[in-house]
C-alpha cells in the first residue's frame, strides 16, 4: 500500500473543462511523478465546478477562489501539502 496521495481533479461536464482539467493533471504528474498515487479526473454534474483535491480535501476550488489555478501557484500548494 502506497503512503503517497492521489490527486483528484473534478471539471464541470457542461462547460467542457476536460481539456483543462486534463492539463492540470499533465502539468501535476510531470512535477510531481515521484510524489503521488495518481491523478484521477472526475467528471462533476455540478455547474462552474472545478476543484482540486489531494486525498479527498480540497487543494483548490475555482469557485472559493473566483479563477482557475495558475500552474504555478497550484503546484507550490501542493508541494507544501506533501
């Protein structure tokens, strides 16, 4: 069993953000490959929804915050997280 933490992605089906969500997921497992479980990306029925999450608590939420994660800063929560 496996102590790394798995990352899941939740995208808005209706807005068609799999291609971002996708990307996120590329950009997380191409920095972290070493460091995590997996990435899953979970189609959400809920409007506007994107969030991130690592290991069920949310790392990121486009709707607390009011914008989609730049690369950068999303990578540095999760670098502090793990």
């Amino acid at each position: 069993m496996s102590n790394k933490p798995a990352i899941e992605i939740e995208y808005c089906i209706g807005c068609r953000w799999l291609l971002r969500a996708a990307w996120v997921a590329q950009e997380l497992l191409s920095t972290f490959e070493a460091d995590l479980a997996g990435v899953a990306l979970k189609p959400g029925s809920e409007g506007g929804i994107f969030e991130v999450r690592i290991d069920g608590e949310t790392l990121w939420s486009r709707k607390a915050e009011g914008r989609f994660p730049e690369a950068k800063e999303l990578k540095q929560r999760l670098r502090d997280r793990i």
